[in-house]
C-alpha cells in the first residue's frame, strides 16, 4: 500500500498510531508532504527521532519542506535507485527516504511530480530566536529547471504531482489573507512558479501539504492530519 499525509514537523504520534491499526509492513509507503522535521535539528534530537522512525514498520517517502535541512546537503545521504528514479536516503536507516525535488517517479504504477520546498512565514521569527531557518528552503532555478525539463520530456502529462506549497490560485481560501495579516509581506515566487506549471501540465491530482489543514478542492487534496491512500480516483 501507498498512503500520503501531510507536515510531522517531527511529531510522528499519528503515523505509528495509524501503522498499529493497519498493521503497516516495511513495504508500505508513507508519503509526507513536507515538513517531515527528520531533519530540522541536527543534532542528538534529530538522531533519536530517525533512531525511533527506524523502528517502523513502513518507509516513509519525505518530500522537502521549509521547515527542515535539504537532504544533498548533509554528509550522511546518498542517492540510491528507487520508484523509477533516484532518491537520497542515509544507510542507517533505510525507511526514511527524500526524493529529488524536480523529478519524475513511479508511484504505485502513476507518473507522479515531486517538487518541495516553500517560503517559510515564520522566517524572521526563526532568525531572531535562533531557531533553524535554512536559505535553500525554496526551489533553486536549477530545481526548476530539472522540473521543466522532466515534464518537458514527458510531454506535460503526469498523473499526480506531489508538493509543499501548491499554486498561488489554489491556495486554502482565506490563508494568504491570514499570513499577511500576522506576518505582513510574504514571498510567493514558489507559488508564482507552480502557478506557471499548472497552466502548462495535464494531471490528474494535485497533493499538498504546507497548510495545515485538510481538504480536497477540485483536483486539488491538502493533507495535514489525515492519512489517506494515495491515488487519483
């Protein structure tokens, strides 16, 4: 089975809660969108957090998020083959899988995008407390690029795509609003981006996380508690 949910920010309560009651196997795939929180501390806290997730039964495939290091940037993750593709994963513990943000993966048999990352709100917040922020938190141009030359070579057309943030027309109702009203100016130029892909790509499903809170609009699926099965009907 493939599942999907949204941001742990290092709180996997639920998820070992849910594998009790589905009586989960290694070989089941938990996808998390964004935000995971694996890698937010870098330090004794983030050891023992993959020390426990290790213990699992289910792989959790962990898409980039603003709120945690970027996976090729730490000394301890290599690329190895996985879902049609390559993903980084550290030796140790081999369930906690992060996909290349900007490629294509095969997904349960579905052409599936994964682009992550997003602007972080709580920026300053994080900056003037000394709590971790990370600069690469959004997609590079060189992340854009490989996206656009993947879905270039798959002539536009996948059946899901799975990301943090989502387009800036399909942002929860009332969400900007809200940020900009506690945080003030914000920076869109990720959702500005996605925008621009969703014009130009036919798919089937859209998932994201980012916004805590879960619901389905059109063909639009935010996850944040829940844990669903993934797929596009």
């Amino acid at each position: 089975m493939i599942w999907i949910t949204g941001d742990k920010h290092g709180d996997f309560t639920e998820v070992e809660d849910f594998c009790r009651r589905e009586g989960t196997r290694r070989e089941d795939l938990l996808i998390v969108l964004g935000d995971a929180g694996i890698n937010y501390f870098l330090d004794a806290r983030a050891t023992a957090l993959k020390q426990h997730l290790a213990q699992l039964p289910i792989t959790l495939l962990c898409v980039h998020g603003n709120h945690e290091a970027r996976p090729e940037t730490l000394k301890a993750y290599r690329r190895r083959p996985a879902f049609g593709g390559e993903v980084y994963a550290d030796p140790r513990y081999p369930n906690q899988l992060f996909p290349v943000d900007g490629a294509l993966y095969d997904l349960g048999g579905l052409r599936t995008l994964v682009v992550g990352g997003a602007y972080s709100v709580d920026k300053f917040a994080r900056m003037l407390n000394h709590w971790a922020w990370f600069e690469d938190e959004q997609p590079s141009a060189a992340i854009k690029a490989r996206a656009e030359a993947a879905l270039g070579a798959a002539g536009w057309r996948v059946d899901a795509v799975l990301s943090h943030t989502c387009p800036e027309s399909a942002m929860p109702p009332g969400r900007r609003e809200a940020w900009e009203a506690r945080f003030g100016v914000i920076d869109l130029s990720t959702e500005a981006w996605l925008e621009g892909l969703r014009a130009r790509l036919a798919f089937r499903r859209w998932f994201a996380g980012h916004f805590h809170v879960d619901l389905r609009a059109g063909a639009f699926t935010f996850l944040y508690h829940q844990i669903l099965p993934f797929g596009i009907d």
